[in-house]
C-alpha cells in the first residue's frame, strides 16, 4: 500500500461525516471513540475495499483496536 498512516485516516474522515477531519490519529481506538455499528463497519469495509482493492471481514478486523492496526491489516493484505 502506499498511501501514509495519515492519508488512510484523512480518507476514514472523509467517509463519514460525523468524524471532524483532524480528529483521528493511528491511536485512536475506533470501536470506542466513534460511532461503531454494523453500518459503520460496512462503510468501512466498502471504503477499504475501493481504495485499497482489498476484502476486509468482520474476522480480519475482530483482533483489531486501532486506526493504526486497521493500517496495518489493510498493509498486510495488499503485499
């Protein structure tokens, strides 16, 4: 993957529209700090999979706390 840490978080903001841009960073525990539901997982999902060309599943992310471990999943499929 090329994009950054910070270009991957600045496209997670830009999804959604109840994140202020600038309030995210590779620490942020995304199940606690924004509103994590079924739907925000398959904005998610569909946001990796068209930027990235990768399938992420609820599987892939079940380990996952941060922004900085979704980075590193969506890295990790993209090798």
């Amino acid at each position: 993957m090329k994009d950054s840490i910070e270009h991957f978080i600045s496209k997670i903001e830009n999804e959604f529209e109840d994140i202020p841009e600038g309030s995210l960073n590779s620490n942020t525990n995304f199940r606690e700090d924004f509103d994590w539901s079924s739907v925000n997982a398959l904005i998610l999902f569909s946001l990796l999979n068209i930027e990235y060309d990768v399938i992420i599943t609820a599987e892939d992310i079940k380990p996952a706390e941060t922004i900085q471990d979704l980075y590193n999943i969506v890295q990790s499929k993209t090798q």
